[in-house]
C-alpha cells in the first residue's frame, strides 16, 4: 500500500505490505513531494519479531505473538527514525504534554507512572494537551522541536503539531513532590538509554552527538512526585516560571 505522511516537517513516502501502517498514520497523511521513502521487506517484519521475543525474555516475561501487521508499523518506524537522523532529528522515549507553545518531555524507566503524570496534567492545568505518550521525535535546529507521530504508546495520545521543546523531566517515585535542575553529565546514561540508536557506529555517533547538543540546549529537570493532583502543579508551576 503506497502513500505519504508528514512528520517533523518532513514528507515520507511508505510503501507498506499491510494496511495497518496506513490507518495507523492517518493523522499525518499528505500530498507533499516526498523526501524520504520507506519500503519495509519481510526481512525487516522478522527482525521486529526477534527484537521483541529478545526483550521479553530480557524482561522475564511471556513473549507475545504479535501479527505481522503491528510489526511492520515498528519495523516502518524503526526505518523513519534511522533516517531522520540525517536532518538533525531523532527518536526520544517519553510522554510530552504541552501548555499553549511550551512543551516538556517526561522520561522514565517502564513502570514509574509517566502515563499517570501526565494524566494529572490534564485533570488539573487548563489548556494541558498530549503532544505523544511514547515515542516523539525531536528536532535541534535554530529551536529544540518536539513533534507527534502516529507512534504514541498503548494510550494512543498524540497530536499533530510540533511544539517547541522547553525542557526534560526525569520522573521518580517519592513520598513529597519537589523539583529540583540537573546536569547532562548526571542523566546522559538515561538519555542514551531512552533514545533510538541504529546499529551501525555513524547512528550512533549522530545519536549521540544530537543527545549532548540536547542537553546543553535545554533545562534537564528531576521531579520526585506521589502522583497525586499537587505533583502536576509543583511541576508545572516550576516549569513555566523557568520559560518567562
């Protein structure tokens, strides 16, 4: 199935085996000339299924049959990003809700409650929306962008916008909520981990290189929160005094 979609500014020709791809992305749909092309092969299908029977047994847990249908929509992504990194864009793990024309990407480990965080956004600080619950991409030009895409996470939440990026939030768990600035040096394991890096040494060189320009472009924050209403207020009110 052969169409075109639009993603950080950029227009991406797919040619798809199954048409899941394709309601998947309809959010995104174009006429644009393409400048990329996607054209993901049974080989790469199969590649995904390994790639996800691995990381549950790395997890510990059943690995799920998934069709060949939703593997092709992470094969097509896997595609997308890797390409991306050539217009100074990449893929960085994270839920990013935005006020208005100010977005903060949330970051942490599977488990810690960014999905409920940001539900607390949503339920207690008007004009609070979803840029992408999972997997956005982020692009360092003459500002740090923030973009939805079709790929949003179980939740689905994703909008069709690119925000300017204001500043990175490592989530943890804890009794009281506080706020507090970082370092690069002190969360650059962390960022690596919840990036997409390709396999070969020039993605991840270009990975890492977009990573450090990142973090020396932008607040990097850590917020202990208990999830309750006044986690969402603590932070939101620190993060916004940092952008006037």
């Amino acid at each position: 199935m052969e169409f075109k979609i639009r993603l950080a500014d950029v227009n991406i020709a797919i040619n798809s085996i199954y048409d899941e791809v394709f309601r998947l992305c309809r959010d995104y749909l174009t006429d644009g000339a393409p400048e990329l092309c996607i054209s993901p092969a049974p080989a790469d299908i199969e590649l995904e299924r390994v790639k996800s029977i691995r990381e549950a047994e790395t997890e510990g847990i059943i690995p799920v049959d998934y069709p060949d249908s939703y593997l092709e929509t992470l094969a097509v992504y896997r595609q997308i990003a890797t390409q991306m990194l050539e217009r100074d864009t990449f893929l960085l793990h994270g839920a990013v809700v935005a006020v208005k024309d100010k977005a903060w990407l949330f970051t942490a480990p599977s488990g810690t409650g960014k999905t409920t965080h940001i539900k607390l956004w949503l339920d207690n600080i008007e004009g609070s929306y979803v840029v992408n619950g999972d997997k956005p991409l982020i692009h360092i030009g003459e500002d740090v962008t923030v973009y939805g895409t079709p790929w949003a996470g179980k939740e689905g939440w994703q909008k069709n916008v690119g925000v300017k990026l204001c500043g990175i939030v490592f989530l943890e768990r804890g009794a009281e909520n506080s706020i507090k600035h970082t370092t690069l040096s002190q969360v650059l394991p962390t960022l690596i981990q919840q990036s997409y890096r390709p396999n070969d040494k020039s993605g991840v060189e270009k990975t890492l290189a977009l990573i450090v320009k990142l973090g020396s472009r932008i607040p990097l924050y850590r917020l202990q929160c208990n999830m309750l209403p006044e986690a969402a207020l603590t932070a939101y009110n620190t993060l916004n005094t940092d952008t006037e």
